[in-house]
C-alpha cells in the first residue's frame, strides 16, 4: 500500500517480538549483507528456491479448512504485502473469526517499518487453515519456516502479481499449496495457467477505515488551490508505478499554474536513484509540484487524502491498487490507467479510467522486468483533459467521488470481506470454533 500501507501508525501500536523461539541470527544477518547478496541476483533466486524446496513440509492432501485461522506474512514492513496481511488480519478480528498471526518480516529480511500487534499463532500446532501472504517463490523458504506448523493445517496461499503472466519460477508453489487467494481478476488470470487443479479465488481486500475516521471533505469556498495525489512506493518499482506519468499530465494540464499543486507521496524513494532522479529533473522548477518522502503516522497520511481534491495514478500495471481503493473511500475521484487489477471496481460511473496502448514491460530495477510481456502505457493527453475537467467542475467532483465513497464502502468493508471468506472456506463466524467446512 500500497504506500497505502501507511495507513497504520507505528506509535498507536506496542513493538510486537518474533515467533517463539525465532530470532535474528547476527552472523546470518552479517552472512546475508557481506556473502549472500554479493551473489549474481538470478542465482540467488535459484538456489534458494532449491534448498527451500528441499526443506519445505508437505501439505497433508485431506486437510481442511478449521478454525483457527492464521494469517502468515510481513506485517512489519510497509509494503503491498505487508499491507495484505495486516487487512486480512484485521478484517476478520472484526468479523468474529478466530484469528492468529505469524510475523515474517526477519525472516524476508525486509525492512522494519511499523508495530503491529498480534495475537501470536507461532506455536499453534494441530489443525486450521494457514493464509501466507508471500508470493510463489517465498512460500517454500515460508513453509520451511513454519515447519510442524504445516502438518494438520489446510494451506491458502494469498498471492499478488502485476503482469499478465507468471513466471515459471511460481510453479513449484502450486503444489505446496490445497488453494491460492487472490485481490482480482487480473491476478486470477495470470496464475491460472500454472495452477493445475488448484482453486483460485478473488478475495479483494478489506480497506478498513472506521466510521470515526472518515470525516465529510467539506473545504471552505474561498480555497482556491486544486490538489492532486499521487502515492507509490518505489521499492515496488518506479517504472511501474509510474509517477513521472503523473507529473507530465499535471504539467500538461496546468504547467506553472500557482492555484494547483500536485503531491508525489512516496515511500523508500532512495532505493532506485536513477528513477528519483529522472522524476527531480522533470520537476525542476515548478513550484506547484513536491515530493513527499517518509513514512506518515496514520492522522497525517488521512489528511493528505482530506486536502487533495483528486487521486492520479497512471500506472504501468496494479494486481489490486490499494491506494486507489483508499482514494475512493476518502470521496475522492480517482484518475487511474484502465488496465489490470483495478478495472474490477473503477470505471466511469465512479471514475476516471485512462486509456492506454500495451508496451514490453522494461523495469530497469528489474523487480518486473519481462520484456516478453506487456503493461500498459496511459495516455497522458486523456489524463490531463480529465484534470481539467475535474478542477473546473466542483460538481462534477463532488458527484464522482461520492458515487466512489459508496461504491468502495459497499464492495470493500469487512462485511463484504467477510462474506468472500465465508464463501471461500464455508466458515460462519458465530461458528468460528467448529470446523470449517469448504
């Protein structure tokens, strides 16, 4: 989040420990830095899928869903999956299902971001139903990790991916998994070629904002700067998050114009340089455009979608696109690229979907790059004309972003979470206790 996953603050919530008996090993760390990612990155890759594989517990083929429910994933670190976790996790606390969680963050080596707190599920051994936020390639070095853990457990794998394809590297996953868990039905199609008889199901997130969060944007008349949005996070790929796409039709639409403003929020925006730079040189010397580079406290992240009076996203690809959905829980029109995960739930009676043509998806960071397949290009042109349209119709604002609020209300609170999870797993959540029947 996707990123939208700042939307949790770090001092509301007391520091949360590792597993029981899982703890970070300072030679391995010193190994990981000095030895491991000296690597060829491919090769990286390959022998730890390997060994991962070797090391990974069998899934038992007559498992089935029971309760608890144990959601596994990097709920530490502010990123799309780290996000997912914390959703799933949260969403059905509030439902009323039996729900424990298991950190992974130490174990990815991913970035400590946030606190948050879990009732731990570490050493719950025996039956229940295990939901691993961890794409394809990790979910052996996950099941290794979770080892016994695994034994009686009926496993979900909830899986995100932002091209039309995925690549082979996914396919040893299939088996280790009984179902895969998806947000959309972009992602559904990319992994259903590999999937063999394996069920695959669109679970959309839960964009959980409460009643008492969400405050009517009602700005004074005399305000007469127009505001627009972009978040992203540059660990995710800059290339396909695409803000300099963002920056052109906000230029193209406005150039110097001191009554607009556009506000790049990012995230680790000094882990791809080249991309940062290129977005610096493009803003240099337009006043009415900046860049925000931090992790923001959940108040503060919550006004920056108050302030804006439009969200811009002109992305290469989304498998789901949190920060949209946010957008438009917040009443906002969102101005968004018509392709992938995000033609589930925007479109023109609730939006402004862009058109685009199809390129090789190129990422210099090389997260997504698989110039044999493609992404998409937003026409910028479109986008700018949309923001000009937006800027010079309050009405027309206020209309689009009120049909978004209700739209994403309806389809992404925790009762319609609950409701797909009931449906996946045939689990009522008065009946938590009981065995899940599937």
């Amino acid at each position: 989040m996707s990123k939208s996953s700042l939307c949790f603050d770090p001092k509301r919530r007391p520091p949360m420990g590792a597993p029981p008996g899982k703890t970070t090993n300072p030679t391995a760390a010193f190994l990981h830095r000095y030895l491991w990612q000296r690597l060829p990155y491919a090769l990286r890759r390959k022998l730890l899928l390997k060994v991962s594989l070797a090391a990974a517990p069998r899934i038992n083929p007559h498992a089935l869903p029971s309760s608890p429910i144990i959601v596994v994933g990097t709920f530490r670190t502010a990123s799309g999956l780290g996000e997912s976790a914390r959703l799933c996790y949260l969403a059905l606390r509030k439902t009323g299902f039996r729900v424990l969680g298991i950190d992974i963050t130490a174990l990815l080596m991913q970035t400590k971001d946030l606190d948050f707190k879990l009732k731990e599920g570490g050493s719950s051994y025996g039956a229940g139903t295990l939901v691993i936020h961890a794409n394809g390639p990790l979910i052996p070095s996950v099941l290794a990790y979770l080892s016994n853990l695994v034994r009686e457990k009926y496993v979900i794998g909830y899986w995100a991916w932002e091209l039309p394809s995925t690549p082979n590297e996914w396919r040893p996953a299939i088996n280790l998994l009984h179902e895969i868990w998806v947000p959309s039905t972009f992602v559904a199609d990319a992994i259903r070629p590999i999937a063999g008889s394996r069920p695959i199901r669109v679970i959309p997130h839960s964009i959980i904002i409460e009643p008492n969060q969400f405050v009517k944007r009602n700005f004074p008349d005399h305000r007469t700067n127009f505001r627009v949005l972009t978040i992203y996070n540059a660990a995710s790929s800059i290339a396909r998050k695409n803000p300099l796409a963002s920056v052109k039709a906000f230029q193209t639409a406005f150039g110097h114009d001191p009554t607009t403003q556009l506000t790049l929020k990012s995230l680790n925006g000094g882990i791809f340089r080249d991309g940062e730079n290129d977005l610096w040189k493009c803003i240099k010397g337009y006043s009415n455009i900046d860049i925000l580079d931090e992790v923001l406290e959940f108040p503060r992240l919550q006004e920056l979608y108050l302030e804006s009076d439009v969200f811009l996203s002109l992305h290469r690809a989304e498998g789901f696109g949190l920060s949209l959905v946010e957008a438009m829980l917040y009443g906002l029109p969102v101005i968004a690229t018509n392709w992938s995960g995000n033609v589930d739930y925007l479109d023109k009676s609730n939006g402004f979907p862009i058109p685009f043509k199809l390129v090789p998806a190129r990422d210099p960071q090389m997260t997504y790059n698989h110039p044999e397949m493609n992404w998409a290009e937003a026409d910028i042109g479109s986008a700018a004309a949309a923001l000009r349209l937006l800027r010079d119709n309050p009405v027309l604002r206020t209309t689009i972003g009120a049909r978004a609020s209700t739209f994403a209300h309806t389809m992404y609170g925790v009762t319609a979470y609950a409701a797909n999870v009931v449906a996946a797993l045939g689990a009522r959540p008065e009946a938590r206790e009981e065995v899940l029947i599937g």
